[in-house]
C-alpha cells in the first residue's frame, strides 16, 4: 500500500528545503506541491500576489487546484504504488483560509472549509507540522506576499494548533527554529517510522 504524507507549516519554516534534500534521499517517492506547477497553481499564484483578491474566490482557487492534483498526481501515483509526499496541502486551505475568512460572511470557516473538501479529497496518511513562531517565521520568508505577515501569521498558526489537536495522531510536530541539520534528522526519523508502518495505514477517504 502507498502513503500520503503532507509537510505543513508557517512560511519561512523550512519545508522547501527539506523536501529538496529528501528528494535527493527518496528517489522512488513522488514530491509534490501545492499550489501546483500547472495552470490552476498559476491562477492561485497570481491572486496570492494581488492585495486585493477576494478572499473567498482565493479559497475557491486553491481548492480547485487541490482538485487538479488530486485527480492528476496524487490518486495515480497512489494507485500505482508510489508513497507522494506534498509540500503543503489541505491544510494549508484549512490553517490559512480559515484565518482569511475569519470575520467574514462565513460563520464557523474551519468547519466550511472542511466540508468543502470531504466530498473528493483524501486524508494524508501522515502530516509533518514545521513548528515555528511567527515572528521568526516572518524574519526568515522576509514577506513577499500578504499571507507572510506577522498577525496573520498569527492567526494561521492558532489555526494549525487547532487542526493538530483535533488529530493528534495524523500530526508530527517537528521543532523549526533548530539548525536544519537538526530539522532534517527529525524529520527523517519520523519518515523511517511511517514508511516501516506502511501496511498499516488506513486510507479513509475525507
Ligand atoms: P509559496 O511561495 O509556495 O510558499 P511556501 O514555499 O512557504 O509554501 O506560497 C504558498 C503560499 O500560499 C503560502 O503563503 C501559503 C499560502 N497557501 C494558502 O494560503 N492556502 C493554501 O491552500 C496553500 C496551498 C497555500
């Protein structure tokens, strides 16, 4: 069976870089990102760089870029027996769109976010959490688009707080502010973990 595992974290927490090197370890593995590389992804990109993008259409654009990769990279490379590993993913629309819509029209935007979703996404296998504090993620991404500011940074990371404690056991919380040595060893003692559990993890659909 194949697993789905997810890196999530504030920007500036070193995920890029650690998918980078884990490439160069796991070369059987199919690394992956969100926003994509496709057309959808590029859609999302430009409305994260435009300050006056609709929140709510935004939420709809990164979660029909979800949708893409769903259907063209995840769900093949799972059938075919390929563990994927995804460079953010649902959650980053549950942390970072939940803390965009909040105090808008939409009421509880976690839970809507959430059921959005349940009909066609699937649950990651396994979800490594890059722990930092905003302040110090915002020093190291140096803000280049508005979901990059400390107070909203703020709020995406009680979000991520929120998502963890609902499910304590999908998560793996990583500690980011050390060296990256540090942060890769972590993380590839956990990935050892995972993979050895391979067959017995469940794949609930969302
Ligand atoms: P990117 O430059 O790819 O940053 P990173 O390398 O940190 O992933 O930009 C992704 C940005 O988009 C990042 O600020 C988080 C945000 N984002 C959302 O707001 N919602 C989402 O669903 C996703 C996937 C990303």
């Amino acid at each position: 069976m194949s697993t789905l595992i997810t890196l999530e974290g504030l920007d500036g927490s070193g995920k890029s870089t650690i998918c980078e090197s884990l490439q160069n370890i796991l070369p059987e593995v199919t690394f992956t990102r969100e926003p994509t590389d496709s057309w959808y992804g590029d859609l999302v990109t430009e409305s994260m760089y435009n300050d006056d993008a609709d929140s709510l259409a935004e939420l709809f654009l990164f979660t029909a870029d979800h949708a893409a990769h769903l259907s063209r990279v995840i769900r093949p490379s799972l059938a075919s027996g390929t563990t994927v590993i995804s460079d953010r993913y649902a959650d980053s629309r549950f942390a970072y769109q939940a803390a965009a819509l909040d105090n808008s029209r939409i009421d509880a935007p976690l839970e809507y976010i959430q059921s959005i979703h349940e009909p066609f996404s699937r649950r990651p296998d396994a979800t490594i959490y890059l722990d930092i504090d905003p302040e110090t993620a915002v020093t190291r991404a140096g803000a280049t688009n508005k979901f990059e500011r400390v107070q909203y940074l703020e709020r995406v990371a009680t979000q991520y707080e929120q998502l963890i404690a609902a499910e304590p056991t999908r998560f793996y919380r990583v500690d980011a502010t050390q060296s990256i040595v540090d942060v890769k060893e972590d993380v590839n003692t956990i990935l050892r973990t995972i993979l050895d559990d391979e067959t017995s993890t469940q794949f609930d659909e969302w």
